[in-house]
C-alpha cells in the first residue's frame, strides 16, 4: 500500500480486539504522571500521618521541663496499690501516660482520674480502661498537667522526672495547704 499507512481492515481488527497501539508518546506519558501523583499522595499522607502520632510524644522534651513519657512498671504499679491499701477518697494521677496507675486503683475500688498532655495516651487509656471493664470509676483527660485544679483529690500520684519535682511539689504544696481539712 502506498503512503505507508496501515490498511482500513487492519485497523479495523485492532479496534475490535482491543489491541491498538498507542497514537502517541502523549498517551503513555499521561499515565505515568498519574502514577506520579499516586506515590507523591501516597508518601505525602504517610509523612502527615508519622507527624501527627509523633509530634506528642516529642514535643514534651522540647519543653523547659522535659516531662518524656515513661511507661510505670509492674513493681511501680504494685507499690503505689500497696500505699493506697489504707486510703479513702478520689485519686488524680497526674501525667497520667498510658492509665495503668489510673486503671490499677480503679480496680482496687477508687474513684481516678488521669491528666495527660498527649491525647494519643489518653485515648490509649480510655480504651485500656474500657476492655478492662472500669471505664466508669477511671477516667482520663487531656489537660496541661500545670493547669490543673486539685482541690477534689485526697490521693496524688506523680511520677516525673526530677527536673520536674521542685517546681511542681512547691505548687502542690501551696495548694494542699490552701485545701481545709478532711
């Protein structure tokens, strides 16, 4: 055939079996770049992701007072349960991390509450306390730890660094004080 073309009929063929070749570097080139955009949203949407599940654990070191999330301790645990043996009266956990102090008292029969800044460990807490059948005597809120009202409390666990203790036991101090007798 002359011009160099491909005959009608085989055209005709190619539509027909769903094989026909690409018009253009244009058409290949499209797809590519979609595929471009997909990892990008891909990589983009994990990054977002890793920042915010990580950006709570991380900030509290960047702080004046580095106040860094360390879970307690089996023993910890049972030493704290051990002390509240011969208490009465609602309990606060301050920097309460991921609720086991909160959720061991609350089993013991208290009335808890935990105060943490990082909302992925309360909601952590919430649900731990949730499975372990407590979620109405145990309960946990986001709140700066300096900006918390005590007066309802009887009992306060604190477990922080030691950068952390001056400052807080004056301020725990001064508001015991102010607190009448029970």
């Amino acid at each position: 055939m002359e011009g160099g073309g491909t005959p009608p009929e085989t055209l005709k063929e190619e539509r027909q079996s769903g094989c026909v070749p690409p018009t253009s570097p244009e058409g290949n080139s499209l797809k590519k770049s979609n595929w471009g955009f997909l990892v990008t949203g891909i990589v983009g949407g994990t990054l977002v992701a890793v920042y915010a599940v990580a950006t709570p654990f991380i900030t509290p070191a960047l702080r004046r007072i580095c106040l860094p999330f360390v879970p307690a301790t089996a023993k910890q645990i049972e030493n704290v349960v051990k002390m509240l043996r011969c208490r009465r009266g609602p309990l606060v956990d301050i920097g309460s991390g991921d609720g086991r102090i909160v959720i061991a008292a609350a089993k013991e029969g208290f009335t808890a509450v935990g105060y943490e800044l990082n909302p992925w460990l309360v909601w952590y807490s919430r649900y731990c306390a949730r499975r372990d059948g407590v979620q109405a005597s145990a309960k946990f809120y986001i709140s700066d730890l300096w900006k918390v009202t005590f007066s309802q409390y009887s009992n306060v666990v604190i477990f922080g660094v030691p950068q952390m203790g001056c400052r807080y036991k004056r301020t725990l101090r001064n508001h015991f004080l102010r607190l009448p007798a029970r």
